[in-house]
C-alpha cells in the first residue's frame, strides 16, 4: 500500500491497524489512591533506627580505625596541622554526611530506594530521558509511578524540555550515572580491603609488633570467609549486627570522651571554623594532599543512601543524629587529643589510643564491626548492580535471593569477582595508606555524581526554586570540589586502582546497553503491521494446529519480527497465539495486581491476544515460578470479563458483579472442563471487543452472587474458554527470537568492536530469555535471525 493511495480505499483493514498498534493504555490500571508510606508508631522508628546501625552506619562507623593514618602518613610536623585536619573532619561530616545525605539525598529516595539508579529511574519519570524508550502512557498509571506536575512557564518545565531535546545530554547524563555506579563496584571492593585490614592491624599496633605479612595473611581469610558467607545470606545472624555496630559506636565515643579527659581538653577548639581556614592557608601542597585521607571520615555516605531502602527515613536520620554522628565526633575528637602529646603513634592512633584494660575486647568488636561493615558494602554492591539489570545497563546475571522477606539477594558471579580484586588489592597493597587513597578516590566520585543527579532532582521532582538549588549546589560542589582536586594528587599512590576498575566495568556496562538499545531499535523497525497480519484471516494463511503459542518479544504494539518471520518459514502456526512483551520500568516495583495487561488482536475467532507483563527494578523474576500459570489466569479472566460487557453493554464491572455469580460459574465451567479459573482484584471495564480499561476504583469480589441460566455471551464466553483449555492441554510453545546483531561493513571500528565483539561476547556468556521466563527446554522454540546495523 502506498503513501498516495486514498485513505478512503484502504479499507478497515487499514483503519484497524491504526486502532491496535496503540499502547495498551485502555488496558492500563487506574487506581485512584495511590500507595503511601506506611507511618510507624514512635517505638517502632526507634526500634528501626536501632536497627538501621548494623545496616547503614557500619562503613561509615568503622572509618576512625584509618582516618589520621592516611592523613598523615609521613607524621604530624606540628600540631596546629592535627587540629587544623581535626576541624575538617569535624565540618566534613557535618556539611556532608549529615546535612547532604542523611537530611536531603535521603528524602531522594525512589519509594524507598537508594543509590544513583534510584535517582536515575525518578528522572526517568519525570522527563523523557531513558534511552530505551519502552515506556507508554499505560506504565504512567501505576501506583508506584509517582511523579511531579509542574507548570509550562516554570523553571522545571524548562529544564525537562532542555533535557527532552537533547539527545546528547542525556547520553551524558546516563554515563555520569554508570561511572557514579562504577565507583560504588569500586568502593564494594575497596572499603572491605581497608576495614578488615585496619581492623586487624591491631594485632600489629602497640602490643606484639609482629610482621605486617601475618596481618595481611589473616585480614585475606576473613575476606575470603566474608565472601564465601554471602551465598547463605545473613538472616540466621543478622540480628547481631545492629547489637554490634552500636556497642561500637559507644566503645569508640566512651574511648573519645576518655582521651579528651586525659590529654588535652582544648581540641575542642576544632569545633571552631576558624581552624579550617587556617588549615587551607598553612596547608600548602603537603596539606593539600592530605584531604585525601580526611575525606575518608565521610566513606561510607553513598553506602547509607544505597542501604536506605530497608528501612524508613526517619529511622535512618534518627540513628545518625543520636549515635553515629555524635560517637563519630568525640572518637575524632579523642585520638586527636592522644595524638597531642603523642604524634609518634599517628600509624595505629585508634589501638595506641584504646585503654590496655580493655584492648582486647575493643579490638575483637572492631574486627567484628569492620565484618559488618564490609557485608553492608558487598549488599549494596549488589542491589546496584540488581536495579542496572534491570534497567538494561548490566549483562543478565543469576541473582539469588537469600530472603525474600527482607529482599536480600546475591550474585554469585558478582561476589567472586568481588572477592579475587578484593583479596589482589589487600595482598598486593599490603597498607592502609594506598588502599585510602584508592577508596578516596572511588568515594569523592559517586559523591560528585550524586550531587549532580540530586541537582536535577531539586528541580524536577521537588520543584525547589532555583536560589535554594543553587544554594545546594554551590555548597556542596565547593566542598565535594576540593576533596576531588586532592585526590588526584594521589592517582599515583593508589588512587588509579577505583579508576582501572571503573574504566573496566564501564566498558561493560555501556556496551550492554549500547547493545540493549541497538536491539530494541531493530524491535521497533522492524515490526510487522498488525493490518498485515489480520489480512491473512483468521488461519492466517497457515494450518492451525492444536496448542497454544506464546511468542516473546521487548516491543509491547505491532507483530515482532520473528514471527513474520516464524510464520514464512514454516506452513503452521499455533489455534491460539499471545504476543507477550516482559519490559522492566523505571519503578522500584509492580505491584502484583498491575502487573499483566492484556487485550485482543482482531476479530475473536483470530484467537490472538497480546500480553504486557511489566516489573520494577527491585521485583524478584524468580518470584513468578508460575510465569505461565499467571499468565493464562489473567487471559481467562479477561476473556469473561470481556464476554460479561458484551452481555450488557453499557454496563461497568461494577452494576454487572451485582448480578453475577462467581461461584455458579466457576461450578459451570469446571463442569466442562475440571480446571479451575481464579478472578483477578483488579478492577476491569471493556468498552470495545479488543480492549478493556481499569476502572477508577478497586473492586474486589467478596460475596458470591447466584446465576440460574446463562445469557448467550456466557455461553459464547464458556466456549473460547473451553477451546483455550483444549489448547492448553495440547500444549504450550515458548517461541523466542534469538536476534544475532552485527555491524555492517561500512561500519566505522568503534562500532564493530562495540557489536561484533563486546556485545556477542557479553550475550554468549550471560543468561538466555529461557533462563529468566523458567521455560522447560521441551517447550523451547528459538527462532534465529541477523540484522546488520
């Protein structure tokens, strides 16, 4: 059919197509009250926040074992320097780690979710920046799809427009977030190094002075059991973390208290900012570089926002203000003042520190809290690289949930890499000091990217007036700025080894998802016009035989292009066909009851329907054993819902429930065929014979009504759905298209090493489509084709 032919004389075919090539939006729930948090009474936040500790503070409770070492690694010259760094420490977990993360990037988080993807996938809502574009209308009415409206004179309907047009900047942004998620693999394998190894080196502090190999040699198994733990997940001990990072955090500030008492009373003085100023212009280059190990103090805050999803806000802000932040400043505050009259014993500060009376115990809850921390850094790791599966950013790798109660999960292939960089870095090191600086360099990175990230967040989902965004930027840029100039002073002493592990993730990473894009782009051109396909008629030009065909495809409109080419290729096609799209959104979940959309292809004796199974970056795939169960119960139910309409047309689900039995007809059916067809909670009205809409409001089917004698849509209902039945019980057949993509010849070298080599290697080696639907090999019809791009 040509552009120039008359609309007039293309027929309904034509018009068709226009009609089902729309998203499912008819079919999309549109529930009114949407999901708000849960508020807890007082005691249940305070019990939360003391659960908080052994979650989201380890890391950064563990830092004061490495802080003064790293900062002064050659000694203390003079001590206006240990009070001038005392100052900084103290300012620096003021500005960020309180005010920055656990008051403002906190309350950023995505339904609960933290981490720079979480912040990612709340733009993505906001404004039209994701780079696979799979979203419709439909996704936007999910409960969880909360978002801002703004006027189109405001200074946020601005920036969502500067970021629609231009494609360029939103590549930017996305690589911004793949290095700031880079960063976080990095610090998974850093903070354990320095923690375990800090931790340890009590052994070696001031009591037995044994060889720094005997060290390493016992900070190396730990990491290793660490590592090796993680597959049994960490609920039979889990309970004992938050009992031990808080005994730390009283151990470290009774210590603090004590050591102001006894040595020098007037560092508190560094509570004063005229101490940072005259850090900064004494500082010179020396003192300069030295930033780089006070910015370890606040290692640890992207940790506390990535963790920030197991527990409420308040609860996390509660924990900080009234443990963490004031134990953190009195054991500060407490080595420097030992570190006064002895700044000989800066390597070990916090064992020379500790009182002999009680070395041992505190060195035992040390090592017990550097454990906890690490573990926390290897989950968030972990639920990162979780939420950039899910967004097309990561290779699909086997994620096993350890609890599904408190959504803990693991990644086997993950957590040994993990662990071989991990152990290379500790026994290629050997010290805190390299170590510091690498960790310092992964975190003053993922902080920067958060800042930016949180700058767009201000104003697109908070809406902040751009004085207060600038404000917050200016601030926090200043601070974050001079701590990243620092930092390259020590690319040479360690801090290049986060950028060679970053570098290589990133390679990754972007090319998956280049790969992931170049894919759904082929998806979207390629497709087959609906008005092509119901041309053919009902047989579709084919023999139907008994069975159910499910092809699977990433696009959620038109006819995928592996069946067209299924369908010219093999003289039969299946009685009933979905199409079945499984799309992952920019949403932390899906709940349950939105989760399948389903409609109908043409005319009903095609027998077509078309699928929509949509999930969020936090939802478990693996939860749905009985994807196929699911699936077909959804079917059903929309193929009586949909006769049910017909019988009374003009009529909501509502007015028609009223007068209908569930019960009855459950009993009718399983008369003609013993399966049982459960009803679905949500809420559905059909308008037309190839759509239906959720209704505004939830109904659920509570009573059972009666029904004596069937109206003849019932009896129509009954029959498709006793030939659906009939078909299932013929068989099922999962078609996957298994698209080989390679650049064309003209191609310029970078995309041909991207696609030809990157791309095909990371597909060889990750988990297939089959993998992740649960498809028995039986029922496996793989349909191959290439395309050169």
């Amino acid at each position: 059919m040509t552009e120039n032919e008359d609309p007039e004389k293309k027929g309904g075919v034509w018009a068709l197509d226009q009609q089902l090539d729309q998203p499912m939006d008819e079919e999309a729930n549109k529930f009114s009250n949407v999901s708000e948090d849960k508020k807890c009474s007082s005691i249940t936040v305070l019990q939360l926040a003391f659960q908080s500790l052994g979650v989201v503070y380890g890391d950064l409770g563990t830092s004061p074992l490495y802080v003064f070492y790293n900062t002064f690694p050659y000694g203390i010259d003079e001590p206006d320097d240990l009070l001038g760094a005392l100052s900084v420490v103290i300012y620096s977990l003021t500005l960020i780690a309180l005010v920055k993360y656990v008051l403002i990037v906190c309350r950023a988080n995505d339904n609960g979710q933290g981490g720079t993807f979480a912040l990612y996938s709340l733009l993505c809502r906001h404004a039209k920046i994701k780079t696979v574009p799979n979203q419709d209308q439909s996704d936007e009415e999910l409960t969880t799809y909360s978002r801002s409206t703004f006027g189109e004179q405001s200074f946020a309907a601005s920036t969502k427009r500067w970021l629609e047009g231009h494609v360029l900047i939103q590549n930017v942004l996305l690589i911004l977030v793949l290095i700031g998620s880079c960063m976080v693999i990095g610090d998974g394998i850093l903070t354990p190094a320095i923690s375990v190894l800090s931790a340890v080196g009590g052994i070696n502090c001031c009591r037995f002075h044994t060889s720094n190999d005997i060290v390493v040699v016992v900070a190396v198994v730990i990491l290793v059991i660490l590592f090796i733990m993680q597959q049994f997940g960490t609920q039979k001990f889990g309970w004992l973390f938050a009992p031990i990072v808080l005994l730390w955090f009283l151990l470290i500030g009774g210590i603090g208290i004590f050591n102001i008492w006894k040595y020098d009373t007037s560092i508190l003085r560094a509570f004063s900012p005229v101490y940072v100023v005259a850090f900064f212009r004494k500082g010179g280059t020396h003192g300069w570089a030295s930033l780089g190990g006070i910015m370890l103090c606040i290692n640890g805050t992207e940790t506390l926002f990535a963790d920030v999803s197991h527990f409420p806000v308040l609860s996390v802000q509660i924990a900080f203000t009234l443990v963490a932040f004031p134990c953190l400043l009195l054991a500060y505050s407490g080595q420097a003042a030992y570190l006064m009259k002895y700044p000989h014993h800066v390597f070990g500060a916090f064992y020379y520190s500790i009182p002999e009376s009680i070395y041992w115990p505190v060195f035992s809850v040390a090592t017990a809290a550097a454990i906890v921390a690490s573990q926390a850094t290897i989950t968030a790791t972990f639920s990162l690289i979780k939420q950039a599966l899910a967004l097309g950013c990561f290779p699909r790798v086997k994620v096993v949930y350890t609890s599904r109660s408190h959504h803990q999960i693991y990644i086997p292939d993950i957590n040994w890499i993990l662990m071989i960089l991990c152990i290379s870095v500790t026994a290629g090191f050997k010290n805190q000091s390299q170590i510091g600086n690498a960790a310092g360099t992964a975190v003053v990175i993922v902080m920067l990217v958060t800042t930016f990230l949180m700058i767009l967040v201000m104003i697109l989902v908070w809406r902040c007036h751009w004085t207060l965004v600038l404000f917050f930027a200016c601030l926090t840029l200043v601070v974050e700025g001079t701590y990243f100039s620092a930092v390259l002073l020590k690319v040479n002493q360690g801090g290049w080894v986060p950028l060679v592990i970053a570098v290589a993730f990133f390679i990754v990473m972007y090319g998956w998802h280049y790969g992931t894009v170049i894919r759904f782009d082929i998806e979207m051109h390629s497709k087959v016009s609906m008005a092509w396909i119901l041309g053919l008629g009902p047989s579709l030009g084919l023999v139907r035989v008994p069975g159910i065909g499910l092809v699977y495809s990433e696009i959620a409109t038109g006819v995928p292009h592996i069946f067209s080419h299924f369908i010219t290729n093999l003289p039969a096609i299946h009685s009933v066909v979905v199409f079945v799209c499984v799309k992952y959104l920019p949403v932390c979940t899906v709940p349950e009851e939105e989760r399948f959309l389903v409609k109908r292809i043409g005319p009903n004796n095609f027998h077509m329907f078309r699928c929509v199974v949509r999930y969020g970056y936090k939802d478990d795939h693996k939860k749905d054993d009985d994807f196929e169960e699911k699936l077909f119960d959804n079917l059903f139910t929309f193929v009586r819902l949909e006769s049910l309409m017909e019988g009374s047309p003009g009529s909501d689900v509502s007015s028609i429930l009223n007068q209908q039995t569930i019960q009855s007809k459950d009993a009718m059916w399983n008369n003609n065929n013993n399966r049982s067809i459960p009803y679905s909670s949500a809420d559905v009205s059909i308008t037309s014979v190839d759509s239906i809409e959720l209704a505004d409001s939830p109904i659920y089917v509570s009573q059972p009504l009666t029904c004596s004698i069937p109206t003849s849509s019932q009896l129509v209902e009954i029959d498709e759905i006793e030939f659906l039945n009939r078909c299932r019980d013929a068989g099922v057949v999962h078609i996957l298209g298994n698209t080989v993509v390679r650049a064309r010849r003209d191609s310029n070298c970078f995309k041909k090493m991207a696609v030809d080599y990157l791309y095909a290697f990371l597909r060889k080696i990750c988990r297939g489509n089959s993998v992740l639907f649960n498809v028995p090999h039986e029922s496996l019809l793989s349909v191959g084709q290439i395309f050169y791009v």
